[in-house]
C-alpha cells in the first residue's frame, strides 16, 4: 500500500478506480508516477491497495486473482498571508 498526503485540506480532484484480473503477468517490472503538474502548491494523495499483488512485481510471475482499489486526490492549497512583524 502507498499513501502519500500532506495535509486534511479538501481536494478539488479526486479520482477512485478498482481494477480485477483473474490472472496478470509482467513482461518487465512497470514503471509508474503520479505528478501534478502546474502552478501554485498542492496538497495531493496517491494510495493504492492490492490483494494478491505485492508492491514490487517480478517480470514472468502470473498473480492470479488480483484486485487494486487506486485513489488520487489533489488540491490547490490556499495562500496563507506573511506573518505581520
């Protein structure tokens, strides 16, 4: 499992997705990123959960019964005024 937030702030954007496969196989280990691209600071998520598939595949393994619940929020944080002397 991946869980990256920064904060509780809301989000703007939040995508949920569940995919199932009775069997998969990897070629070559998958190289992944999740960006936000953009101006101004966000305050963002990236979590997978998986069941019957480790965090790190190996090429020409069949996972069988596999499951991944994946979850992406993100948000424009606010601006915060400067402190006042």
């Amino acid at each position: 499992m991946r869980d990256v937030r920064d904060d509780e702030q809301p989000r703007d954007i939040t995508f949920h997705s569940t995919v199932r496969a009775d069997r998969l196989r990897f070629t070559a280990p998958p190289r992944t990123a999740v960006r936000f691209p953009g101006t101004g600071e966000r305050a963002s998520l990236s979590r997978s959960d998986r069941t019957n598939l480790p965090d790190t595949v190996k090429p020409d393994v069949d996972y069988r019964d596999v499951t991944v619940h994946y979850r992406l929020e993100t948000g424009v944080r606010e601006a915060r005024e400067p402190a006042a002397d």
